[in-house]
C-alpha cells in the first residue's frame, strides 16, 4: 500500500526558501560553485601577492585602516578575507590555511606604517582585579616584550622570515592618503573665507 503524503507539508518544504538536503548534490554539474572548481592560485607567494595587492589599493586601505583603528582584530580580518577568496574560488582550503599567519602580518604591517594600534585577536582585553595579578602580568609582559624584541628587526613587529621581502617593500612603498585631520591649513591667501571678505 502506497503511503498517502500531505500536500501542506510538502508545499512547506518546498516553499520554505531553505535549501532541501542533498539539494547540492542534484545541482546541474556544469553550473558548479566556485570552490567546486579548480583554485586560481595554487602557489603560496602568487595569492599572498594578490591579497596584499587589494588590501593596498587606496579605497580598500582607507577602509581597512579605519576598521583596524576602531578596533576589529587582525584575526577576524584575516579570516573573513581569506574565507571570502575561498567562496570566490581563489584558493582550497589547504592553502587558506597556509595563508592565514602572512595575511596577520601583512595587516600589522600596514597598521605599523600607518602609526595605528591593533589587536591580534580579541582576547588581548582582560581584567586583572588585585595588585598580585597585576604585577604578574606585567612581568609576563616584560619577559614576553624581551623574547619578542630578540627575535624582531629592529624596525619593524614581524618577525623575519614572517612576509617575503618583496611585499615588506610593497607596503613600505605605499603613499598614505592624506586625511583631512592632517591637512595643513590654509594661508590667508588660500582660504576661501577670507576671499569672501574682500
């Protein structure tokens, strides 16, 4: 005896607007996602390249300055551009991996040359409440700031070996936009007010 389905229930599933299970898999095969297909970059320094050269186009780093300056972890960053080029099909899984630690230090690196303070992740808030755990911490710290500086350059927070050299010179190259805080101020003959005086 044949079962007897309800047309409600069904309508509802199907109406629902979700994706119905297994729906990936009865997907036509030559209308495939993007991460269906084979990556556009296979090799580390050729997407690394690629990700720093769109993060120092002018528009993408006025934005991502500012989103760094108001506080968005360098993680998150890192992972949400990763994570958008993996959707785009710009490289599997095993190379965003691979990715995420030079893509943080290329974001330090641009933070650093644009005299902004950064968070890594967003842990690095925590409350200390007694005198003890305050001076323990700041031991910690010390001792952490001494390892750090044995192992950095002298001019910069990435450790060597941490980028290749030529995208530590691509970011040392780009020109700051000029904010409209650091402008410089007009002469009396520049400024428009006082042409409106004459």
């Amino acid at each position: 005896m044949a079962e007897k389905y309800n047309q409600q229930g069904i309508d509802a599933l199907t109406n629902s607007g979700r994706a119905i299970p297994g729906q990936s898999l009865t997907n036509d095969p030559d209308e495939r996602y993007p991460w269906e297909n084979p990556p556009e970059f296979t090799d580390f320094r050729q997407a690394l390249n690629f990700i720093t050269g769109n993060l120092l186009k002018e528009d993408n780093f006025v934005s991502l300055m500012k989103g760094i300056g108001d506080g968005v972890p360098l993680s998150d960053i890192a992972l949400q551009i990763l994570q958008t080029g993996f959707q785009q099909g710009k490289w599997n899984p095993d190379l965003l991996m691979m990715l995420i630690e030079p893509t943080i230090y290329s974001l330090m690196a641009m933070a650093e040359k644009s005299n902004i303070n950064y968070r890594i992740n967003g842990d690095e808030e925590e409350d200390l409440d007694s005198d003890d755990e305050n001076e323990i911490a700041e031991m910690k710290a010390a001792n952490l700031k001494k390892y750090a500086q044995s192992k950095l350059p002298q001019e910069s927070k990435i450790p060597t070996g941490g980028l290749p050299e030529e995208i530590i010179n691509n970011i040392k190259d780009v020109e700051m936009p000029l904010s409209l805080l650091n402008r410089k101020e007009p002469t009396q003959e520049e400024s428009i007010l006082a042409k409106g005086e004459m």
